[in-house]
C-alpha cells in the first residue's frame, strides 16, 4: 500500500510540475498585458462583500489602473457603476471590512475603502441599494 502511495505522490507532483513550466516565447508574440499604470489595461482587483445566511453577499471591482468601480449583490444582478469625479491615473486598491451585527450572525455590518498608491488618497463607500457614492476622506500626499 505504502508503494502505491509514493508512485500516486510522484505522479501528482510530476504533474503539478508540469503545469507550472511554461514554453518559449517565440519572438514577436505578445507575452503580457500592459502594465497597470496604463488606463486601457483592464487590471481588475474584485473584493467580496459578505452576506448571511438570509442576506445576498455582493463584489466590489475597481480598475487598478483608472479607480472605476461597480458593484454588484447576488448573481443575477448587474454592475452598477459607482459615480466618481474626475480622479487622475493611479493604482487603486479595495478593501472590505466587515462583522455580524447580530449574535446569531444573521445580519451582518460592512464596509469599503479604496485607496491610491500613488497618491495616497484614499475614499470611504457609502451608500445602499444601487446608489452609492465615494467620500474621499484624505488629500492628495
């Protein structure tokens, strides 16, 4: 048994080795997408939005690159786009927060913040339903 056992455990990683090797480029193909500092990259980073037991957990996405975010609860419903004054190019990160407000955890408070490293401003959501807004809380460095 303990033999079968080592052959299926050196299968297994000889196999997840091989995914991880990647072939040669050839020359003239296209390896990457653009770099996140360019507005038409398309970088996204998606944060998830907890939900309960009797409540829809939802997604917050921002583009990296142009600090464009939509929001979106349960899987039917489409994104809507979160309205935003003109702010320049950056790299834009999301974080969610969140904690039960009740002890049986059927109701649940939560949060966002986006933030701009290059810029260092940073945004607090507010909001409910499908209107929602960001409250820029610090200035530019």
């Amino acid at each position: 048994m303990a033999k079968v056992f080592r052959i299926v455990t050196i299968a297994a990683v000889a196999c997840l080795a091989s995914a991880c090797i990647k072939p040669p480029v050839k020359p003239g193909t296209p390896t990457s997408p653009a770099a996140p500092g360019d507005a038409t990259a398309g970088v996204y980073q998606a944060t998830l939005i907890p939900g309960t037991t009797t409540t829809t957990g939802g997604v917050l996405r921002v583009n990296v690159a142009t600090g464009a975010t939509v929001i979106a609860f349960g899987a039917p419903t489409p994104f809507v786009q979160i309205p935003d004054l003109t702010i320049p190019a950056g790299e834009y990160h999301v974080q969610v927060w969140s904690q039960p407000q009740n002890a049986d955890g059927s109701s649940v408070a939560w949060g966002a913040m986006r933030f701009d490293r290059v810029s260092g401003r940073t945004w607090l959501l507010s909001g409910s339903g499908s209107t929602w807004n960001w409250l820029e809380i610090s200035s530019p460095k």
